[in-house]
C-alpha cells in the first residue's frame, strides 16, 4: 500500500477506539480523516486486514471483556447499555459470538485463572494514596518510584507496528522512525515512548497495536511520510523501573499491582512506556516509566 494512505487509516482507527461507545458509521469516520467513503473501506481493510465493521465490532467485544474484569461488581446490563448494545440480551448474544462463552462465564473463568496463576502479583485493595513509596517485593524487582502524575497533552511522529507486544518490535520500529527522521540521530532510545492501544488479555498478539513515537514542538512541519498525533492529556498512574532485559516483563505487572494496591482503575486510553538517558540497549539495561491512564482522577 502506498505509504501517504497510513496515514489517515491510523488516525481512523484512534477515531474508532476514542469513540466505540458511539459506534461510528463508515460515512462519520471516513468524514473524520478527510478521505472519501467511496475509496476508505478498501484502503482500511487492505492496510488492517478487517473491514471498518469488523475493526468496530471486534474493539467493542474487547472493551467490554476488559470491563467484565476490571469491575467484577459491576451488573453486567449496565455494562452493556455502557457498551451501547439495546439490551443485555443482544450484549450477551454478541459477545458469545466473539469470545464462545457467555458474559458471566467469560468473567468467572477469568477470575479462576487469575486467582490460580503460579506466581501471580498479588494486589492488595486500600483506599486511594499517592504513595511514591513501593513495595519491598516491587522495589526488588526494579521499581524505583510510583505516583499519580497529571500529564499535559503531547504531541508525537510516530510509527505503527502491529504483532505482539516486546522490545524487539519497540527496537526495530524505532530505527524505522528515525530513518524517517533525518534530522534527528540519538543511537539509544532515550526520549522515545512506545503507546500501547489493546490489551493482551483479549487481543490476539497479531492485532495488537504498538506506536513508537517520539515528542515533537507544537509548530514542527515533519516530511509527509510521517504520521502525528496527539496523546491526550490526564491522569496516569506512572512506575518507573531500572531492570535488565530478562525483568523487562514483569514490569508490567507490578504497574498494575501497584495500579490496583491504591485504588485506582484503568481507562481505556493506551498505556504507554517512555525511556531515559540511562538505557543501554548494548547492556540490555532499561530505565523507563510505565504510564497507566486512569479513570478516576486524585482527590483532593
């Protein structure tokens, strides 16, 4: 595919996910990127390997398995109104079609596995804190640091890979986006943020999306071939680790153990890694922040 028609399928796809609980038409989402509707569907499915329907439908599936696991309280026919299904029968009905169980069986299974899982970061509830103080067991395993930072907006070129989620992909996509951007020549990944869009749990790791990106000035004019975009501003829950490669993993989970110990829940924004000055790729040592958005936002 031509490299100038990414471009406006990545920015309808972000058009998509910011807006699943409206279920945009192919007509308001081709009007959103500027692009005809005549041409779009072929460009989105030849360059996404779904149609814009499928793209919708299967994020709106994923969302709602998120939020079965998320909020285990929470009653599932709200869920589904949330979801923007008529009814918990027709959530229900759609949601075996995607996953092959029900709503309330997909989140028992979940809970079963968790609960079960060898090794698991266990997470204890307590009332909301701004802690920067982590946890004996997480501070051993490179946690260095954890707070609720409020983040402005940040505007970034970036490059999109999709396949599973790991630092060869985050390395590789780095050196492309450089190679698009001449003018700047850094060898470490310092500076760069990797944008995580879809969860593992529920995404198959061949549709999962991986922005590496790299933030840039309000006013600079980059060379057509390079996408940008705007990360939105709001509240992160941000861990900052110092590990080798062999830790790199498990940083994840301690991020959303230390998440979930403070009584903070995630948003459906993507999640986010930005790496500093000292990561030595040649060490395969990494000093970075994971940045979770939230929903809810600090107390005051």
């Amino acid at each position: 595919m031509p490299q100038d028609h990414r471009k406006p399928v990545f920015k309808a796809m972000d058009y998509i996910s910011q807006n699943l609980y409206l279920n945009p038409t192919l007509e308001e989402i081709a009007r959103a990127v500027a692009v005809s509707s005549y041409h779009f569907h072929r460009i989105f499915r030849a360059q996404v390997g779904e149609t814009v329907a499928e793209f919708t439908r299967r994020l709106r599936m994923e969302r709602a398995a998120l939020w079965l696991t998320q909020t285990p309280q929470r009653d599932i026919t709200d869920l589904a109104l949330s979801a923007g299904f008529s009814s918990s029968q027709n959530f229900a009905k759609a949601f075996r079609n995607h996953f092959s169980v029900s709503p309330g069986e997909y989140r028992r299974l979940y809970s079963t596995q968790r609960n079960s899982k060898p090794g698991n970061v266990v997470a204890k509830k307590s009332a909301y804190s701004q802690t920067t103080k982590p946890e004996p067991a997480w501070r051993e395993n490179g946690l260095q640091q954890a707070s609720v930072v409020n983040l402005p907006a940040r505007r970034v070129a970036y490059m999109r890979r999709f396949g599973a989620y790991g630092k060869e992909t985050c390395q590789q996509t780095h050196q492309d986006l450089l190679a698009s951007l001449p003018q700047r020549t850094p060898t470490q990944p310092a500076g760069t943020l990797c944008l995580y869009w879809d969860s593992p749990e529920v995404t198959s790791a061949s549709r999962c999306r991986t922005d590496v990106c790299i933030e840039i000035g309000d006013r600079e004019v980059l060379s057509r071939g390079v996408a940008v975009q705007t990360i939105a501003a709001g509240h992160y829950a941000v861990c900052r680790f110092a590990v080798f490669g062999e830790q790199l993993e498990q940083t994840w989970d301690i991020a959303f153990a230390w998440m979930q110990a403070n009584g903070l829940v995630k948003s459906d924004k993507p999640c986010y890694e930005y790496y500093y000055n000292e990561t030595d790729v040649a060490l395969d040592y990494y000093v970075f922040d994971i940045g979770i958005a939230l929903k809810n936002t600090p107390q005051e």
